[in-house]
C-alpha cells in the first residue's frame, strides 16, 4: 500500500510537469508557430491600452526574446521557487508559488486566487454531497424498479438534467426562486458569508447553486447507478448472495451497489477535481466571487497570467483528485488490489 501511494505521488507530480509543460506551449509555443510575434505575446501582458513602446519595454523585461527553452526553465523556476518581475519602477517579487504576476494589477496570481478558493470550494462541496447523495439514490430506486412509473419520471427528469445548460437553468432558479413572488426564498446572487463567520448565511446564500449545479450532474449519475446496477444485479455473486438467505437491503447495498460504485467514483473525482478549478456557468450565473469568474474576468480584461494560473490550479486539483479515487477504489470494490 505504501509503495502504490509513493509510487502514485511520483506520477502526481510527474503528471504535473507535464501539464506545465503543456500550458506554456499553448500561451506561448503555439501563438508563434501560428505567426505571432514577441511583441504581440507582450501586449497580452500590458492590456489593451499600452502603447508601442510599453509593448517593446515589456517584451526586454518578460523575456520574450530569449529562446524557449530558457523561458520555460524561468517559467517553471516561478512555480517552484517564485520569480521577480520588473514593470518599471521598480522590480517585484512573486512568491513560491508564483502562478503568474498580473501586470495589469501589479499583484501576483496566487493570492487571488487563495482568497477566492473558499468560494469555490464552498459551491463545489456542497453540490457534491447533494448530486452525490440524490443521483445514486434515484439510480439505485430506478434499478431496482425498473420499467415502472418512478423509473421512467427519473430518467425523463435526469434526460432534462443533462440536456440543459447551467444558465438556462440558473437564471430560471433566480427568476423564480430569488426575485419571483411570492417565490422570493432564496439569496440573490452575488453574495457569499465565509462559512466560519455564518455558518447559516453561508449555507443560505450557496443553496440555490448547490442545487441548481447538483441537478446538471445528479442526473448523469442517477443514470450511470442505473446501468451500473442493473449489470451488477445479474451477476453470478448477487444470485449466491440471495441464496444464502441474507436480506435484500444487505443484497441490494452491501453487494450490489458497491460492485457498481466504481465508475462512480471515477467520475466523481474527475468533477469534483475541475470543479475545485471553477465552476465557470454557475460562478458567472450567480455572480459568484470564486475562481471560475476570476477567470471569465481575466480573459474578458485580456490578462493572460491571471488564465494561466487558474489553468495551472485546475490541473493540480484534477491530478490530486485522481490519486484519492485511486486509494478508494480498494475500499469501494474488493476486486481491486493495490499493489
């Protein structure tokens, strides 16, 4: 057990050098195979009202000029060991781990993005326990029910889930439930208490995300536990199990489900992972002060490491989450072995 975790945290981190590879070459490598310039990568640095000769300062003072190779190493050394930016007046300093260094605000990436993480972490949490908890559990009753009434209603509901977009459905949420009458019974967006100061206005102001963001993923779970157990439920053990006499909550739970819970945790790493990247539609939507709409900002205002640190953070999150849905798989599924 213990050299499976070191091992996977050996890939972890392997994984995370190549992402970081993988990202400098798009912000930097592929802009100039398709034709641009230094001085064009350095005005997505400076903002859209810089002149010509703040372009080519800050094309000597990023480095552009210099090969590839060496501004990836330079690049790279930022992330582990912080990096110093000289916009000018005076030169400053990015701390490890430096993500980037807006010069449009003069303020490095990471802190930003640490204030704006609870956010985050807030809705993506949340959301997870309630998709979580409904999807398997209509999955389950479908399965176990299947062809009749509650089954079809369930699968009709969560085709409607899958098919309609976050801001369709968050903004028909708001008008009904937040602005409607006499509806009015939830927060309006763009409001968020830290839950330590509130916990009950934190919970107030993120219920109409949690569920509005739990329905577009409830329902592709709901229809996943479906599937996985009605194959579960006609295995061979399922049969033995029953023919020993045990109860069929012990059948259905204790056997049943739990051989079909494997893809489930699968995805649900994967989710949970990008979600703690941004919630992009639902952040937008509610006006919400996380990440994703850190990042809609920082493209919308053309500051290009602000993007790139929020790239960088979402692949973290989704190399982390794939290593814990590693270690689950032993105590969700016996036939798995970690060796």
């Amino acid at each position: 057990m213990v050299t499976y975790i070191i091992r996977r945290l050996i890939w972890g981190v392997f994984m995370l050098a190549i992402v970081s590879m993988i990202t400098f070459a798009i912000f930097f490598l592929v802009p100039r195979l398709a034709g641009a310039t230094s001085e064009s990568l350095a005005t997505r640095y400076v903002g859209r009202t810089a002149t010509a000769q703040d372009v080519k300062i800050a094309t000597e003072r990023l480095g552009f000029n210099d090969p590839l190779i060496v501004q990836y190493g330079r690049f790279a050394k930022g992330i582990v060991a912080g990096a110093d930016y000289d916009y000018g007046p005076g030169v400053e300093r990015c701390p490890a781990p430096c993500f980037g260094y807006s010069f449009l605000t003069r303020l490095p990436v990471w802190p930003d993005l640490l204030n704006r993480l609870p956010v985050t972490m807030s809705l993506a949490f949340g959301a997870a326990i309630i998709w979580l908890i409904t999807g398997v559990a209509t999955g389950v009753v479908s399965a176990l029910r299947r062809g009749s009434v509650f089954d079809r209603a369930a699968m009709t509901v969560a085709l409607a889930g899958v098919s309609l977009p976050i801001f369709f459905t968050g903004i028909v949420s708001l008008v009904a439930f937040s602005y409607g009458r006499p509806l009015a019974i939830t927060a309006p967006g763009g409001s968020f208490t830290p839950f330590f100061d509130n916990p009950a206005q934190w919970a107030y102001n993120l219920i109409l995300p949690w569920i509005t963001l739990a329905f577009l993923y409830a329902a592709g779970y709901a229809r996943l536990t479906r599937s996985g157990m009605l194959e579960t439920m006609n295995e061979d053990y399922i049969r033995t199990a029953r023919a020993k006499g045990l109860a069929e909550r012990t059948v259905v739970f204790k056997h049943g489900l739990r051989g079909a819970l494997t893809p489930i945790v699968t995805i649900f790493g994967l989710d949970v992972g990008l979600l703690m990247g941004g919630a992009v539609l639902t952040e937008s939507t509610f006006s919400l002060p996380g990440i994703g709409k850190y990042a809609i900002d920082a493209i919308v205002s053309q500051d290009l490491p602000k993007v790139m640190g929020v790239t960088l953070v979402t692949a973290f999150f989704v190399v982390v989450a794939n290593l814990v849905v590693d270690m689950l798989y032993a105590v969700v599924d016996p036939r798995v072995r970690l060796t």
